[in-house]
DNA sequence: CATGACTAGTCACTTCCATGACTATCATGG
DNA sequence: CCATGATAGTCATGGAAGTGACTAGTCATG
C-alpha cells in the first residue's frame, strides 16, 4: 500500500498527466520510489475509483489526449493518516550486495565490472539529484530555502537520494580497491 | 530470483540451520538482504529440490531437531553464473521518504515523531553493525583484515550496511532540525 | 503453575510488483 | 522513405513478497 501515497505524494504539488508521473517513477527522478508505468497507471485507476484523485482529460493537437490528476481533498486527508501511522523499517534490497556477500567465492574480474558500472550509474543520479536541487533551490541558498521555502518536503527527499548515490559511488570504489589490493598482494586464493 | 542467490551467498561461511537463516533474514543481521522466515523456509526447498543445497537433520535433545544447511558445487556454480551477470539497478524504497516528501501538506509533529524512531532504529542498528565487523575483524585493524582477512565478503556488506544507517540517521536528524527551525519562524503555514 | 519467550518450523491467502506485448499518432534525422 | 524515439497509454500473466495462523516441545520468570 504504498505506491499509493507515493503517487498521492507526487500529485501534491500541481497536477500532473499519467504519462508524466510515470516517466518521474520509471526513471527514479521522483527519487522517493520506483514503480514502472504499468503500476503507476494502475494505480491512478485505482486511486480515480477511490475518489481519492480526480483526472480531467486534455485535448491536445498534434499528440495523444492526455488525463491531468489532481488530488482531491479525500486524497488528502487518507495520506495524512498515511503520515500519522509508523513507517515500516526500510531494508537495502540489492543484487550487487549479494554478490560482494559471495566474493570471496566468485570471479575477482567480473565482480569489479558489475560495481564499476554501479559506480558510474551512482555518480551520474547523484549528478542528476545535484542539479534537481539547484533547479529547485533556484537563487537560495540551501539554508535560505529550507528556512523560507515554499516546499521543501520534495528537497529534502532528494537530499536523501543524493547522499545514498554518493554512498553507493564511495562503497563500489572501496570495494574495488580492496579486491584489486587482494588480488595484488595474494594472486592464488 | 534474488532471494535464492541471497539464501546461497549467507550460506557459503558454513552450515547454518533454516531457522539460523531465517532469523538472520528477519533481523536483517543478513544486512545485505531482507526476508520473512516464510519465505526463507520456502526458498530452502526449492533449492534443495534444485541440488544448490543440501540438508542434514540434525537430531538434537532437549529441542526440536534442526536441518543444516550447505552449498553444493551446483549451487556455487549458479551463484557464481548470477555473479557474473550485470546486477539490477538498486532504489530506495521507503515509506518514511513517502512521508517526508508530502512535509509541506501534512502535520509536522506527527513527522517529526517518525523521523526521531527510525533515527533511534538506524542507530542501533548502526551499533549491531558496528560490533559486528569488530567481532569479524577480531584483533587486526580494518586495513590488515581487509588484506589480509579469510573472507572479506561479509565484511564488506557490512560495511555498505553501516553506512546506509549511519546515513539514515543523519538524513533524519537534519530533517527533524529543518521541520523545527520552519515550525519556529514560520508558525501558522 | 501459568505465562510468555525461544527453538524449529509449516500452511494458506492476498496483495504487490515485474515483465512482456500491444495500440496509436506525431516529429525528427538520415 | 523509413527508422527511431517521444507522447500517451492498455492488457495479461506470473512470480515475489507480506500477513496471519498453527504445531509442539523447552526453558525461565514471576
């Protein structure tokens, strides 16, 4: 049940066409939550049925009609009870983590290629997330915008993403060291 | 299909028995994966089922019998199959970020409470993680054992684990800072 | 001596999430 | 002129994960 008010969330500031909200959760940019398109219509559906969005269609000339959501007051008040219940714990959940958890028994080489490219696609979102806080912080500074900002929860969300990528990109580069040190300094094992 | 590998990868380091692994899931102690016992067990018979591990029961007094666990040459080599193929991109998912990224629409006492919970999960859970890779590096300093060390694999998400934590925290108490400092100057918005 | 916590699991049900395939139209580049 | 990529979605299916309930014996605590 989260999806959902990861959508709401979305919604919160301006309205929003299915497809465009789909983009954001697809590529991560709305960096809070994944969810391929596929879930995300489904979700709006959902959510229509429930009352707790409303859409209107769009006329456009030149490319498909398109649905703008909005949440409506009953969306509202169902992701503020969403707020005031516990947060479930999060758990890292990674592949690559399995497979450093097996590197003492598998292939040195191929486990430094797969955190190389993890590496690479850390510093590329964290580039990403860094700008979407300049974009979004806009003349301010940050401490000037987290004071007197308008929104600032979709900030500090992103502060979050950026400062995770950045551990990721760190750890891969750590983890590289050591298994090429490992493979230097003891060549057969 | 990751669960399995995560199953394999715990079970290199010796026998456990399928409530060893499945506590060890449940706690997240196995930090670099999270599972429910249901799913720990279950996963246990399909592999055995698949010859990637082998069990062996294990009559014990004074408590029920137990089955041990380890990894057959078939489960190592398709670990090591999953090794060598690119690991999926990894994304944050998480209720608390939900409920950050809606801070501007919701009640902000209620947000702050949440943040200060998973501050105080995330550090102690950083202190487990802690104490663990000092029980696992025992008397050498990190740089020896990471050289030097039998198996660094386990270390080595350990590592990942602590810092995600130690990050959490932070992330939470700068979020609980910037919450208060808006709810003081900015009382009524 | 009853209550709850620990060991060691199993079964059933539901919901969530992932994947692939498919329909259209329009704009752009080679 | 054809391929591609973007816009704007829909449908179907399977696998993964979450939830709750249940068995059954042992040990410690009050």
């Amino acid at each position: 049940m989260a999806l959902r008010h990861a959508v709401l969330a979305a919604l919160l500031d301006g309205e929003l066409s299915g497809y465009e909200l789909a983009k954001a959760f697809d590529l991560g940019v709305a960096n809070f939550w994944h969810a391929r398109p596929q879930q995300v219509y489904a979700e709006l559906t959902r959510l229509e049925g429930d009352g707790f969005v409303a859409g209107r269609e769009v006329v456009q000339e030149g490319r498909p009609n398109k649905r703008l959501f909005r949440v409506t007051d009953a969306g509202l008040a169902q992701l503020q009870s969403f707020t005031a219940a516990a947060a479930k714990p999060s758990f890292i959940r990674d592949d690559l983590l399995v497979q450093v958890q097996a590197a003492d028994h598998v292939d040195t080489g191929a486990l430094i290629e797969r955190l190389t490219e993890r590496a690479a696609v850390a510093r590329e979102k964290a580039g990403l997330f860094t700008r979407l806080l300049g974009t979004m912080r806009g003349e301010r500074t940050e401490e000037e915008f987290l004071r007197d900002g308008g929104r600032v929860g979709p900030y500090l969300t992103c502060q979050r993403g950026l400062a995770f990528e950045e551990g990721n990109r760190e750890w891969c580069e750590h983890v590289i060291a050591v298994l090429r040190d490992r493979a230097r300094t003891r060549p057969d094992d």
